[in-house]
C-alpha cells in the first residue's frame, strides 16, 4: 500500500505530566514505521486499522486499547476512517524511521 497522507495529530491537551493527540485518517492511508520515546495509551473512538510490529499485526477497532510500548517500531494502516486519542508522556517524541 502507497501512504498518500500521514495521519493528521492534533493536541488536545498538554499537562504537567501527559498529552493527548487527537489521532485522525482516512481509509487506504497510513502512517510509516515510527516509534515513541515513551510509552503510549491508543484509544480507538472510530474505525479500523492495522498496526504492525516485527512480529505482530494489531486489529485496533472502535473501543478496543493498546499500550504501544516506549521504543516498538510500528506502522499504521488505515482499513476505515479512524479515529482514536494518543495520551503519552508530555516529552514524548514520535521518531520516524525514514
């Protein structure tokens, strides 16, 4: 699949000790393999998406969580419109790795 667009993230808060990034996509998009420098929480409000490890393929779905921990290269394929909050560390870093 060719990524035509990045998610689009969005800050909705920042406090002393965390964030939370809106997380928005369209279907057949996606994001390439990225990581964080601290561990996160995803919360999925709408869609579907497939995130990928190594090792591992990720359904994440309306409702459905996942703690991505600090450091897991991972990339993010759009199977529906998505939508989600991302609450990780304020210092937090996403790095991409191209």
């Amino acid at each position: 699949m060719e990524v035509l667009n990045r998610p689009q993230l969005t800050h909705l808060q920042v406090g002393e000790n965390l964030k939370v990034l809106q997380i928005e996509a369209v279907a057949d998009t996606g994001m390439p393999e990225h990581s964080s420098s601290h561990e996160a929480v995803i919360v999925v409000q709408e869609g579907k998406a497939i995130l990928k490890t190594k090792d591992t393929n990720y359904i994440l779905r309306k409702g459905s969580t996942m703690l991505v921990p600090a450091g897991l290269k991972h990339s993010l394929t759009i199977i529906k419109d998505f939508k989600a909050v991302a609450i990780m560390a304020t210092d937090s870093i996403i790095n991409f790795n191209n």
